[in-house]
C-alpha cells in the first residue's frame, strides 16, 4: 500500500534533467511549500518553508522539463522515498524525496493553456487511446 502526498508550492530553480546510464530519464526538482500564520502573541505574520525534492520519471519528467521554469506555482502529488547513500569518505547519508505520479500547475495566481500530447498507437488499432488498458475499469 502507498500513501499519496500532495505538496504545494513554487519551483526553487529550472527542473534539470538526468539521463541515468540505462537511458532512463528523470527531472529533477524542488519545491518551496510556505505556509503563514499570525502569531496571536505578538500579533505579527509568521512564515515557514518547507523545501522537498522532487524527482519526475520518463514521460513526467519530460513534460516537466518542457512546461516548468523557476517560481513557477506547482501542485506534485506522489510517494515519498528515503534515498540513502555512502559518501566516498564511508559516511552514511539520506534524503527524503517526493517520487511524483502527477504534477498541474497551480491556478491559484495564474492560468494554465493545456496542450495535449499526442500518443502514437499501433497501426493495427483503430480505437483512440482512451488511458486505459482494454480489461480495466474506468472508475
């Protein structure tokens, strides 16, 4: 079972890509996720930020690399995953990083024109690629 994050905010920096020796591409990115409140004591306005990373995969990150500059305002939703690595000195590290299933842009300050890629299909098809595998269910 997985649990589903949802984080909103603005991109820190231009999403990079990484080509992984297999081929396998990812977009690399890090959203800045604030949120403010009064402080009743002092009756001034507070605010926090939280960086996350997050990591786009295949046809995502491409989409991402294309459609997504820096500030731009961001909804991710995904798995966070702990990657651990040993640095050359032997030291143990981790980071935590949201895994993205799906990636809008936020229409809180701004509008979106959405273009709709296209997706070749086998010649022998003559049914428009719905999303969905022939067996599955809609909903």
């Amino acid at each position: 079972m997985t649990t589903t994050i949802t984080v909103s905010g603005h991109l820190g920096k231009a999403p990079e890509l990484r080509v992984l020796p297999t081929g396998k591409e990812k977009a690399e990115f890090s959203v800045a996720s604030s949120r403010r409140w009064l402080d009743k004591k002092s009756n001034e306005w507070q605010e926090k930020t939280s960086w996350i990373n997050v990591e786009a995969w295949d046809e995502l990150g491409l989409h991402v690399i294309e459609s997504l500059e820096k500030g731009a305002a961001v909804v991710v939703a995904g798995r966070l995953e702990i990657q651990e690595w040993e640095t050359e000195d032997g030291q143990k590290r981790s980071k935590p990083v949201l895994v993205a299933d799906d990636i809008g842009a936020s229409m809180k300050r701004a509008t979106v024109a959405i273009t709709k890629v296209q997706r070749s299909t086998p010649s022998d098809s003559t049914q428009p690629d719905s999303g969905w595998a022939q067996d599955e269910e809609p909903f």
